[in-house]
C-alpha cells in the first residue's frame, strides 16, 4: 500500500474548488473515515447514532486501511472533483497543508459558542487552528506507545513482562521456545514505523526523540543512538512470524487476543479490539507503556476537519462539529475506541485502567517534556517528509539493510517536502 505522493496543493490547483462545493444535500451528513475495524467501526456508529438523533442522515464514507493511507488518497480525488464530503478525518500537520488549500470551514462561531478554548488543553487547540482560527475538531487522544501483552502466555513460557528493551530479548527467547509468537506484527510500512518510533522513544528518550523526528535535527539522526534504534528494531523483527507481511492491524491484534503471540506494540485503538471481543483489562491482557518509555508519551489525535459548504450547508457542518465535543459523545467514543477524550475535565468513572493510565501520563508528560507527537500517525512531520521517513523504516524492516546504511537515508528522507 503506497500513499499518494503528489502534493496536495499541485493536485487541487487551478480548480475553482470553493465555487462547487455544496454538492453534499443539506441534512445530509457524509464523513471520510477510515474506521473499519471491530472496535473501530463501533466507535463510528456512535457518530451516526448522536447525527441521526439530531435529524441528519448519515452517508458513510469509510475506506479501509489502518493509518488511513488509502482514505487520503481517495479524499484528495472527490476534493478535486469539487466535491468534498462535509467532514473527513484529517489530523496534525496535514490540518494545515488542507488550510493552505483554502477548502476548509471556519469553526470559530461554533468553537467561541462552546468554549473550546478552555475545554481543550492547548497542545491539542493548536493543532486545530489554521492562522489562528478552528478548523478542525478533535475526538480524541490516542496514546501510541503502548506495548499489548497475553498474560497467560508469558506465564506458559515463564517470562517477565519486559520495561526495557535488554529485558524483552530475554522474554521474547523464552516465549520462543515456549512455541508461541513473541511479537504480532502486521508488516504495513505505517506499522513497521509505529513500532519503530515506540524503540526511538524508549532507546534515545523523549529529548532525542523531538529533536531527531520533530525537529528533524541532523546531527540527532546521524547519532549512534539512530543506529541502535535500528538495531533494536531488527532485533524485533526475528521475533515476528513469517505470516506477519501485509497483515491489518487488527489481525495482529487478534493473535495476542487468542493467545497465538506474547505482545503487540501499537497505538491503543488495540484496545478498542480488545474490548470488542469481551476482554478485560489487567487480567485477559495488560497495557503497558513499551520498554524504556514509562515516562513519555506519544500522542496521536484525530480529528475532522469541515468543508466549506455554501451557507445552507452549515448547520449539518456546525452540528456535527459541535456534536463531536459534546461530554456524551467524548465518552462513549472513546470508551469504543481506546482512547481517551480531548476535552479536560471529563469525568473518569467509566474508563478502565489502561485509559486512566494515559490521562495520567498524558498530563504528567506534558509538565516533564516526556509528550511528543507521533511520527508514525501523522502528527510531527509535514506529510511528504513523513512519507520518505516511513518508506526508509519500512524498507529496513523488509531487507538486510544495515543499520549504518539506514541512518544515511533517514537523514535524506528527513530533508525532503
Ligand atoms: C491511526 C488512527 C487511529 C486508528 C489507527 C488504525 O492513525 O489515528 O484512529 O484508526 O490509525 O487505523
């Protein structure tokens, strides 16, 4: 699966865009997602029901594929086609590349009504403002450097539950042995760099992290400490089985689930699948932060941006906007989804474990500099240099590459835009 790498801008220039595009029915709402897994397709119907209710129909338009790599390529085709969907799930920086584009609703009236300002913590509001003004809004705040473990299997083969990378060579060789899979994997190149950047995380620390992959530093990526992190990588991937090439998320996911593999590294949508199918946790199976990142965060936040429809349009865009960070819908989605709500103060009640360990963590990081955007979902790197970064990981991940040689590209990569 390959991202569609022409820029956005050269795709929609010289198209009188604004002009055509209400062609979406009033009353009608119709959301690009990319939502289409067990715990992830009830999340959405969350959105449908809370739309319906307020008398919208909804018109689903999701497009499968973990990341969302194949819902943004078809996005840009219905928005060059002058017609856009009335919301479509866009996060982090490429907020901004869409903004550029001139195609995108203002949300202020809607956002100064409802206070976003206070209910959202800023490091989330900031991602949401084009020049200063709302463009999208947020559903949520995944954590992503989670590690998802099956405790009966560590207990058949003896092992500890690793909080460092020394101690999960040790338990992924006796799993081994045991005759089960150490690590799930679904080789996807946004997996392979979802995994990577947990090993960056937990290898360099939160500081080497924002300067190698926020603020692309050269001399971080050329330090020793990349190599090591690809080195661990590799190390991670003798531990994966042959099947793993290719395989959705989820699939991996379900191995840990039934007890084939020992632990996942994925963001905690994993938990949306774990929950789905009855589990509980802390006894049918732990979330723990992956070795070596206890005191970090890697934040991933989705988030719809609005298109700009003619005036009597608005109301379905300005319901749904305003829906989507009401406390009833924060909560029964992200209770769904794994992850947590974006706005501050909500209640904790019916999160589980795992959920108020990352709304801890998440405030606790923010205070100690250990919160750091995700890479791999999109949230650090302008998009084509994301693209060029991941295609560097997911290359290393499917050949005999050296570390050295890695470290070389990824410095290239990180130069492009
Ligand atoms: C992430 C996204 C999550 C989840 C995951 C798998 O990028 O933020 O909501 O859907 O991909 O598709």
């Amino acid at each position: 699966m390959k991202q569609s790498r022409t820029p956005l801008h050269a795709l929609i220039a010289g198209i009188g865009l604004l002009g055509a595009t209400a062609l979406a029915h009033a009353g009608e709402v119709e959301v690009l997602h990319y939502w289409t897994s067990g715990g992830e397709a009830k999340s959405a119907a969350e959105l449908k029901k809370m739309m319906a209710a307020k008398g919208h129909t909804w018109k689903d338009f999701a497009v499968a594929g973990g990341g969302g790599e194949n819902a943004m390529t078809v996005l840009k085709t219905r928005v060059v086609s002058g017609n856009p969907p009335t919301a479509a799930q866009i996060k982090g920086p490429s907020i901004q590349e869409w903004g550029n584009e001139g195609v995108l609703a203002n949300l202020d009236p809607v956002a100064k009504a409802g206070g976003w300002d206070t209910l959202l913590p800023p490091v989330v509001a900031n991602v949401m403002k084009y020049k200063g003004n709302y463009v999208a809004v947020p559903v949520n705040v995944h954590r992503v450097n989670w590690m998802w473990v099956n405790p009966e299997v560590f207990k058949k083969a003896g092992a500890k539950i690793p909080t460092t990378w020394d101690e999960f060579a040790a338990a992924a060789d006796k799993i081994q042995k045991a005759g089960f899979i150490p690590v799930a994997h679904g080789g996807q190149n946004w997996q392979d760099a979802t995994v990577f950047e947990s090993i960056a995380l937990g290898v360099g620390g939160a500081d080497y992290y924002q300067k190698a992959f926020v603020k692309l530093d050269a001399a971080a990526l050329a330090s020793p400490t990349t190599e090591k992190v690809f080195d661990t990588l590799r190390l991670v991937k003798k531990y994966t089985d042959k099947d793993s090439p290719g395989r959705d998320w989820n699939l991996a996911t379900a191995m840990v689930i039934n007890g084939k593999a020992a632990m996942q590294f994925m963001g905690d949508w994993a938990k949306g699948e774990f929950t789905a199918a009855g589990k509980k946790p802390g006894t049918d199976f732990i979330c723990a932060p992956a070795p070596g990142t206890a005191k970090a965060y890697t934040f991933n936040i989705d988030s719809f941006v609005l298109f700009s429809q003619k005036s009597k349009d608005m109301k379905v865009t300005n319901d749904l906007a305003a829906s989507i960070l009401s406390p009833e819908f924060q909560e029964v989605f992200n209770l769904n989804k794994g992850s947590i709500p974006a706005r501050l103060n909500m209640p904790k009640t019916k999160f589980d474990d795992c959920a108020r360990l990352s709304m801890d963590d998440f405030v606790a990081t923010s205070k100690s500099g250990g919160l750091v955007p995700s890479f791999a979902h999109g949230m650090a790197m302008p998009s084509a240099t994301q693209g060029a970064v991941v295609d560097v990981v997911s290359n290393f991940m499917n050949s005999s590459m050296s570390s050295k040689d890695a470290v070389q590209k990824l410095i290239a990569a990180s130069k492009k835009r």
